[in-house]
C-alpha cells in the first residue's frame, strides 16, 4: 500500500514539474499564419513595423477612419493573431475609430518569444510608435484590451494613462484564472505567469469600460465582476450574452451601442 502510495505521490510530482516548466506553452498559443488582410473586408489599412526596447521587430496594421476621432490601440488575446480580429476591426472602423492593431513577439510576423515582461515592452512599443511617428498625442489614445490583451492594456495605463480604457473578457489575474481550470495542482504556488489585472485597475484614474458575458466559458463572469470593482475611476460595466471568443460578434447590436454609449459618455 505504500509503495502504491509513493507511486501516486512521485507522479503527481512529476505532473507538477512538468505543468511548471510547460506554462508558457498552456499560456500563449500564437499562430505565425497571417491568412487573411483587412482589405478583404473592405477596410482600408497600412502594415507597420515598429521596433522595442530590446530589438525586436513588431508586425501590426494601422487602420485609419477618421482623422479628427480618436486611435484605439488593440491588444488582442492570447491565440492566434492580428488575422483573426477582423469581426473587430470593422465594428472598430463602424464608430468611427482609427486603430492599431499589432502582434506580440512571436505571434504573426512579429520577431521573438513571448513572456510577460516582453508582452509589456510590446505594448509600450506600440505606443511609442503612435505617440512617436504617428504624432498622436495620448490624449486621443484609447486602449482595448481583449482577455490576456485586457490585462496588457490595464498595466499599460498604470504606466502611461490613456484617454479610456476597455477590458473585455478579461481574468482578475492570471494566476487565478488559472488556479480555475487546474484545480488539482497547487497553481498559487508554482505560477510563473502574474498578469495581475485586478490590482492594475485599483491605480488607474483613467474611465474603463468593463465588457463580460454571462455565458463566458474560460474567464467566468465573477471576473469582469471583481474588474469593475476594482476600478479606482469613472466606470461603467457591459454585459453581454455569448462564449468567451464569440460574445461580441453574437450579441454584437448590444455590443456596439454598449461601446458607443461609453465613448461618447466621456468624450
């Protein structure tokens, strides 16, 4: 009965040892397939480059709409890349918002491997580029945020404020999202990944617009819950039906005029 005992015990070790190693692999799942332009939804675009701290390179695209409207820096989620984000880009583009959207290292045709500490020299690289070459002054700078990219934003804001921010679909910290799905394993020990979204917020003036769906299947609802909480400024809270991927496009009539209230509530 001990040796069977010592059996369980060694590999729930070696599950442990593995699962900590493996974490950037269960965090970050980038696709360097770029399929797919935003021409081919009839928007008008340019592809950019813009270079970081440490010397990489970043792919995004800047879509203009309006020059006299504000530019919304998008950070999308944690799969895929910027292909994947066109159902946004043309709401985007449907109130009136110049954007840039960008890939983090190592997703699209971004150079690099992606970590937390590189995923925040992205961001202000990103930034930088708008503030820099494009002349934008922060003022007229939004910031949107989608899952891990909401969590990117919001730590982005504690640095840098923006005019608004929006976090959609977005966990209190990664550690905790994760202590959700692995149950089993004692995730608050070993987590290598922080992302801490919920403490972002308590420092940051800026107004934000919390976006979550009740019917959220990976980031449960309690989340955008405790965000909104959390937020120290001007605030405002949408909620929608719909998955965690899909919530926006499905219940997209609510969507928008959720965003459109918000942007014009603090213009």
């Amino acid at each position: 009965m001990l040796y069977f005992v010592a059996i369980l015990f060694g590999g729930y070790l070696l599950l442990v040892g593995i699962v900590f190693f493996a974490q950037p692999a269960l965090l970050y799942f980038p696709s360097h397939d770029v399929f797919a332009t935003p021409d081919r939804v009839g928007l008008r675009y340019e592809s950019v480059r813009f270079a970081t701290r440490d010397g990489l390179s970043l792919h995004g695209w800047y879509l203009p709409a309006d020059p006299r409207r504000e530019t919304l820096l998008f950070f999308h989620g944690n799969a895929g890349n910027i292909t994947h984000r066109l159902d946004s880009l043309l709401i985007f583009n449907e109130l009136r918002l110049n954007v840039l959207i960008f890939d983090y290292r190592g997703y699209g045709e971004s150079q690099g491997k992606p970590s937390e500490s590189g995923t925040h020299l992205d961001a202000r690289a990103a930034l930088d580029y708008l503030t820099g070459p494009r002349g934008i002054p922060p003022s007229q700078i939004i910031y949107f945020g989608r899952s891990l990219g909401g969590a990117i934003a919001a730590w982005l804001s504690t640095i840098k404020p923006p005019k608004l921010l929006i976090v959609e679909s977005t966990f209190t910290s990664a550690t905790d999202a994760a202590a959700e799905i692995y149950r089993f394993l004692p995730v608050r020990l070993m987590s290598r990944f922080h992302y801490e979204t919920e403490e972002y917020l308590k420092s940051v003036e800026t107004p934000v617009l919390i976006v979550h769906s009740r019917d959220d299947e990976i980031i449960n609802l309690q989340h955008g819950k405790a965000l909104y909480a959390a937020a120290a400024g001007p605030k405002d809270f949408l909620e929608l039906r719909g998955d965690h991927n899909t919530g926006f496009v499905r219940d997209r009539a609510r969507y928008v005029q959720g965003l459109r209230a918000f942007l014009e509530k603090y213009r």
